[in-house]
C-alpha cells in the first residue's frame, strides 16, 4: 500500500503540480482512499488514470483533500484580539499596509479582514492578497455569495452594510470585493512575495507534517517586513516563536522581531 501510495504521490507532483508527501500521511491517505472509492475506484493507479481524463473526477478529488472548512471571522475572539494589535500595534507604526490571506478557501476571511480594515478607516497600500491552491474555491471567492451559517459571526448592523442579498444569498458588495484579489498560490510549491505587514495563514497548516510546516513558518518570517504581525488558527499556536523570529502577542498572533 506504501508503494501505491509513493506511487501516487509522485503522479500527483508531476501532473498535478501538488506535493502530497507535505501533508500528515495517515489523515491524506484516508481521504485519498475514500474520494477514490466515492468514484467506483480500488486502485491508485487506475485512479491516476481516471483524474488525467476526466476533469470531473479530477475536480472532485481536489475538492475532497483540499478541505476547504471556512466560515466569517472564524473563532470571532481572535479577530477581536487581531483587531485590537492591528490598531494598537500595526497602525501607528505603518502609513498604509500590506496584508497576505493564505489559504484563503471562499474569501470569508479575507473579506472579514476588509471589513475590519474599512470600518477602523485603515489605507491599503495594495488589495488585500488572497491566495489558495484551489481553483474552484477561488472562483467562489470571487463571486462572494454566502449562506446564512458562514455569516453567523456577523451582526445584523454589518450585514445590511456590506451584503447584499438576492437569489437566496448574501452577495459581499463591491466596496469591500474591490478590496480583495485572488491568486493561486500553493504553500509547498510556490515562491513567496514579500513586503508584508499581516499574514493571515489559518487552519492549513494543521494538514502538513512538521517540517513542511516549519518551512511555511519560515517562509512568512521572510515574507513579513519587521514589525509585521502572523495571525494563525485556532489550532496552530507555535511553540518555539523565537526559533522562526518571532515573538508572541498572543496565543495566535505573532510579531516579526
Ligand atoms: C480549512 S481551509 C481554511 C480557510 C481559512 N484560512 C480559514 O481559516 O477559515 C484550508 C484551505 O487551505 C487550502 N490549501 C490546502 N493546501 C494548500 C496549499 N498547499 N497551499 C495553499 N492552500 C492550500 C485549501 O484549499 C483550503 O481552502
């Protein structure tokens, strides 16, 4: 099974551009195994072969591993804590900022930090960079239409404010999309830009093994201009800030030194 799976792994980096072997084996291998069968295969190499032709299959197998689980300001308390250093900490020091959200999934939390950023009044120096390996949640982003249980965390004032609703869903309006662009960007494959003042890289890297993980930490070190702040998930809180460069604010957010 190993051997299918190195098999598969390596397929995927050549075809697909994507590098498995990043992600926490046990838990990949799981949801390899079940997408496949959900789509009448056993084997990996068969499956192989059925991704490279059928772009359906192959739209469902990376729907299914990339896991995109989202929702508005995501454990609200946290973006009230990220809230609060932004305007205390980021704001008196940096004229206009820069502000990367990784992973992004369906915009939800790139959108919320727009929505923070034009009700405090704060300038962009650039659209907010929006970024995840997945073509299809990108395009979603893009529309920006939610449903009632991803907007739970936003109050009734913000939401007449900044959606729209027709046709059974919330459309985020123009002021806050124009405040936004979406990229594909892969957090193994890809180089990254630099020149950050806040990266927000939430609940993805809970997915890879421990060194692609420090590599990621290293690399928004890098990405990060002095004095720039990394907002994390809920789930990902580093334990030794110090060996990345970083010290911490708090549990969840922390400063390039
Ligand atoms: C669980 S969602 C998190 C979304 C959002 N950051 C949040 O916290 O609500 C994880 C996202 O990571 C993306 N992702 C998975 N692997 C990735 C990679 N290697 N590079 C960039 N994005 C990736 C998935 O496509 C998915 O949209």
């Amino acid at each position: 099974m190993k051997a299918d799976f190195d098999f598969f792994n390596d397929w995927a980096r050549d075809e697909l551009n994507i590098e498995l072997d990043a992600y926490k084996e046990k838990q990949l291998q799981r949801r390899i195994t079940t997408v496949m069968k959900s789509s009448g295969v056993d084997d990996l190499k068969e499956y192989a072969k059925l991704i490279k032709k059928d772009t359906d299959i192959r739209k469902k197998f990376l729907d299914y591993i990339t896991i995109n689980v989202t929702e508005f300001y995501r454990n609200k308390d946290l973006f009230e804590e990220f809230e609060e250093i932004l305007l205390k900490t980021l704001v008196p020091k940096f004229k206009d900022i820069n502000i990367w959200s990784a992973a992004c999934s369906n915009g939800s939390e790139p959108y919320s930090l727009a929505m923070i950023l034009n009700k405090n009044n704060i300038r962009l120096k650039n659209k907010i960079m929006a970024t995840d390996l997945d073509d299809g949640i990108l395009a979603k982003a893009r529309i920006g239409a939610y449903r009632d249980h991803e907007l739970k965390n936003i109050d009734k004032k913000d939401l007449d404010r900044f959606f729209n609703f027709n046709n059974g869903a919330y459309h985020i309006n123009n002021e806050i999309k124009d405040m936004v662009s979406f990229n594909k960007h892969d957090l193994i494959v890809d180089d990254y830009k630099k020149g950050f003042h806040v990266i927000v890289c939430r609940n993805v890297t809970i997915y890879f093994k421990n060194e692609a993980k420090d590599e990621i930490y290293r690399k928004m070190h890098d990405a990060l201009v002095p004095g720039g702040v990394f907002f994390i998930g809920a789930t990902e809180s580093i334990y030794n800030p110090t060996e990345f460069g970083f010290k911490k604010l708090s549990t969840f957010i922390y400063e390039k030194i």
